[in-house]
C-alpha cells in the first residue's frame, strides 16, 4: 500500500533553478569575482548536486591553481560567496518569484486527506525550504512533512541515496511503501539507489538527463491525481514481485 510520498524541491516542487543561478551570480558580481553562470554553463553545472561543490568545481574549472590553495582557506571563501548567494535567493523567493509547479499544492492536500505521510529529501539548505514553503504554503508548511533531509542533515549529495534513506527511516517505512518525486538524473539515481519508485518532472535544466529507469516521466504534476499514484505504485510492486518469483 502507499503510505508515503518523498518529494525533492529543486526542479521538483518548483521550478527555482533559475532563481538560484541569479543568487550565484549576484554573489559573484558583489564580491568582484568577474565570474557569470549563462543558462548553458549552468545547466552543465547541475551535474553537479550542492551549491557549494558546484562553486568549487567552477573555481577548479576557471583556475586550476586553486588546489594549491590551503583547503580551509578555499572553504572559507566558498562558505562566504554561498551565504551571499542564499541571501540573495531567499529575497527572491520571499518577493514571490517562484511559485510551485503545476499540481504540486493539489496533490499534497490529496495525499494528506487520504492520510498519507509526506517528506522532503533534498540537497538545498534548510532556509531555501523554509523560504520557498512559507510563501507557497504559509507559516505553518512543516506541519504537512512527517520528515524533511536536506543539506545540514544530508551532507553526502546526491547521486548518493543518503538522504533518501534518512527519511525511509524517520517514517519507518520500507521503499515499496513510497513513491518519490524528483526532476534530475542525480535526483533519480539517489531516490533508485534507496530502492525507490520514482515519478520525474524534468525541468528546460534537466530535460536532457537519463530518466530510463523512471516510473513515469510527466511534463508535470498537473494532471496527476493520488489514484493514478496509487495506481501506478501497485503495478510496479506487484511487476518487481514478479520479477522477484521468477
Ligand atoms: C538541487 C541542488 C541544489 C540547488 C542549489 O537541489 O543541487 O544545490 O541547485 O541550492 P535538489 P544550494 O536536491 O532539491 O534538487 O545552493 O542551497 O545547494
Ligand atoms: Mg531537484
């Protein structure tokens, strides 16, 4: 039976990629780096999961000299032009200019009235949730989550499966009792990896990533109701049991 639904939220519950790579840019021209991420350069930065990784990949990429730099010295300037960065974002999600994807609202409302728990595994910072889920949400978003992984519980990024697995056990549910959502590549080998079904939304940033062993793959979740999740989730187990016989 479905019992839980795992949402991620870049890409997924809204389409933000864009917003953040705003953020990033703006931190980048306050602090006089002479650094801009175009939409081409950052959707190829999106392979890699986690803000902070993708700066330092960057920083690798525009100056290979940095490995010669003392380690927590480049941590510390990475931890400086993030924190710019996510204030940044937080002020542009907090004037609005996000909303959440089609159907996503719709279908949380559904599953809590069916009495399902729900949770969020993402690799963004606990303050862009809040600031995206209080405005689409109210005050009072974290009362509809069971759970919520993100990076200060989840360091390890995805592709890694290590907060897809923290929240299979704050719910104390087993994988074949949940669905996940996700929009990327890394996303989706996290969520497979945690031995989970998972529905995609890609986004114009991920569009062109391997969604091959998707349960579904949806332009979005506007037309999408709990049956057709209940639906499909009792295929796929009752398909891998078989698989499982045979
Ligand atoms: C996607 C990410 C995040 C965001 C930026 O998160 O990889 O790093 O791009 O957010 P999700 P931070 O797992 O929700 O799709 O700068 O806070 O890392
Ligand atoms: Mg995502």
């Amino acid at each position: 039976m479905l019992r839980a639904l795992i949402f991620d939220v870049d890409g997924t519950l809204a389409d933000t990629e864009s917003a953040h790579c705003a953020a990033f840019n703006h931190a980048f021209a306050e602090l006089g780096l002479g650094w801009h991420w175009d939409e081409a350069l950052y959707t190829e930065l999106l392979e890699i999961s986690g803000g902070k990784e993708r700066i330092l990949h960057y920083w690798k990429q525009v100056n290979p000299g940095v490995k010669a730099l003392r380690g927590e010295a480049v941590q510390e300037t990475i931890a400086r032009i993030h924190e710019l960065k996510t204030a940044h974002y937080e002020a542009a999600i907090a004037s609005g200019e996000v909303a959440l994807r089609p159907g996503v609202l719709a279908l949380i409302d559904e599953a809590l009235e069916q009495g399902l728990q729900l949770a969020i595994a993402t690799t963004t910072s606990p303050v862009n949730i809040s600031a995206l889920l209080r405005q689409a949400m109210g005050p009072a978003w974290r009362h509809n989550f069971s759970a919520i992984g993100d990076a200060s519980s989840a360091p390890i990024k995805k592709p890694h499966p290590q907060v897809y697995l923290q929240m299979l056990e704050a719910l104390k549910l087993d994988a074949s009792d949940c669905l996940a959502f996700e929009d990327s590549g890394n996303g989706l080998k996290a969520a497979t990896l945690a031995g989970l079904a998972t529905v995609i939304t890609p986004t114009q940033y991920t569009q062109h990533h391997d969604f091959s062993r998707a349960l579904h793959v949806l332009p979005d979740l506007g037309e999408t109701r709990f049956a057709d999740l209940a639906l499909w989730h009792t295929a796929h187990w009752a398909g891998e049991r078989l698989l499982s016989v045979e």
